[in-house]
C-alpha cells in the first residue's frame, strides 16, 4: 500500500521504518524538523493534503487531541485530501470523545476511521512490538490489520471509535499507577535501609512482579530518567482520564493522585524525564533518595 504517514517522532519513526520493511511505501509531508533518515527513506510531498491524495492509508502519530484536530481538519490538511475509500488511522493518544466526532467527519467523505492507540513505548516501536487497542468498524480493521501486524504484537479490535482511545486512557490510569506504587514502595524499603536493587529483585519472584517492577524500578535505582515516555505525555493521557471521568460521573481519587505527583515532578524541571521519574516527587517529601 501507499501509506502517508503524519507524525514522525520518537514513535512515528521506527513504527513508519517498520511498515516500509513490511514492503509498503511511506509518504510524509514536507517539514523542517524531518530526519536525514525520513528524507532519504520515504518519499515526501510538499503538505499533508498532497500526502493524503497520493495514499491509500493515512496514519497520524501526534501528541495531543488538538494536534490531531489540525491536522485532519486544518488547511491543507487530510480532510481536503480525501477521497471516497481512502482510511484514516489515528494511532495518537487522544480524547475518546473528539475521536468520535473525527470519525463522524471521516466517515461523512465516504472513508472509515480507526482509532488505534498503541502502548510500548520507543522500545516497543522499534522492535514492532507493540499493543494496539482498536476502535472501528470490523471490515476496516481487517483492512488494517496487516499494517497493524507490521507494527505490533498484541492487537485488540476493542469496539466502535472511541473505544480503542477509552482503551489507551484505562492502560495510562494503570501504568501511572503501578509506577507511584513502586516508587513509594522503594522509597520506604530504601529509608528504612534496604538495598532498593535486593528489594526489586526479591519482588520480582513474588505477586508483586510487574513490567514496571522490572524496566521502572531499574531505571528509578540506576537514575536513568531520560525518556522513554516523557512525564508531560503521561500528564495530557492523565488529563483525558480525568476529563472523561467526569463526563461520566466516575471517581478517579488515585488517578489525581498520581497526576499531581506529576506535576510536582514538572515544577522540578521534569516535564521532559522518563515517567519512572515520578520517583524523585516520593523521594522529596520523604526527604530522601534512593542509595
């Protein structure tokens, strides 16, 4: 297929290498900040609307809802580009509401929508092996699931749009989660004067085993908080879970909790750390660090 591929970063990059590898053509839009690798591997078009004609598939990897909305509905932009058969997949991580109404615009220019969120990180990108929680119609994910295969290991067709971002919204909740768990569990193993690393792997035989224990943990103790999944991101996936929550009426207490500890991480300076730098909020209040 000819794919036009928006959004060429930490994670748009490997995951477009890997389904050119899979024997498919990218196209990407003319930008300033494009790798010397993107130039000389893709073919690049002038604007998103000139990708989005000369394609079959169009795939963004943006940062934010309003990233999303810009490039689709913004000028020149996939909108303009479309034509009756064309499929957008929005692999971002975005509100499950405005992924809905996106959808409903796709869909009123005679395309199919997915929304396809992944999980993985920069890790999982490169080694095409990433989750990825879907949301559409049954006939455009088969349609899509060679691609998605390209890319990932773990591939989920969840329910109608909205339900692949509802997905990565609930995955984000437990991350974060397990990631302040494990840093205040560290933390007080490590003030009361155990080995933080003896600690880790005696946990790592036990129920309180998890890929957070192993990777985060190891990344906490060693103090290797370059991302990986930068706290500013983990903070706007946060921020969707709490919006939401309250459309729906659903308390999230730990879910705040989490976000502020967050943020209190960002008015140190980490907004740009690996989300395992959570840790360094436990460790200020608790006036100490792990040894």
């Amino acid at each position: 297929m000819k794919i036009g591929f928006i959004g060429l970063g930490i994670m748009g990059q490997p995951m477009a290498e890997n389904l050119k590898k899979a024997g498919h053509e990218i196209l990407a839009p003319e930008r300033a900040s494009l790798k010397p690798e993107a130039r000389s591997s893709f073919t690049i078009l002038p604007d998103i609307k000139a990708v989005t004609e000369a394609s079959d598939v169009i795939i963004l990897m943006v940062p934010d809802t309003p990233d999303v909305e810009r490039v689709l509905l913004g000028s020149p932009g996939v909108l303009e580009g479309l034509s009756k058969g064309k499929l957008v997949i929005d692999m971002s991580s975005i509100s499950p509401t405005a992924t809905k109404d996106f959808a409903a615009r796709v869909n009123e220019k005679g395309c199919d929508y997915l929304d396809a969120p992944v999980s993985g990180g920069e890790v999982g990108a490169r080694n095409a092996a990433l989750t990825i929680m879907v949301g559409g119609p049954e006939a455009a994910f088969e349609r899509a699931l060679p691609l998605f295969q390209a890319m990932g290991k773990n591939i989920t067709l969840v329910g109608p749009n909205g339900a692949g971002q509802t997905t990565k919204v609930a995955n984000q909740i437990i991350v974060a989660l397990n990631i302040q768990a494990v840093a205040e569990a560290l933390v007080f193993a490590s003030k009361a004067g155990a080995d933080p690393a003896k600690v880790r792997q005696a946990l790592m035989g036990g129920f309180a085993n998890s890929r957070i224990l192993e990777v985060h943990a190891e990344r906490m103790i060693n103090r290797t908080f370059n991302p990986g999944f930068r706290i500013a991101l983990h903070q706007k996936d946060l921020n969707l879970a709490l919006q939401s929550a309250k459309e729906l009426g659903v308390a999230l207490p730990n879910t705040a909790a989490a976000q502020q500890l967050f943020s209190a991480c960002v008015a140190m300076g980490g907004d740009g750390w690996d989300h395992s730098g959570l840790v360094q909020a436990i460790e200020t209040m608790a006036g100490h660090k792990l040894g």
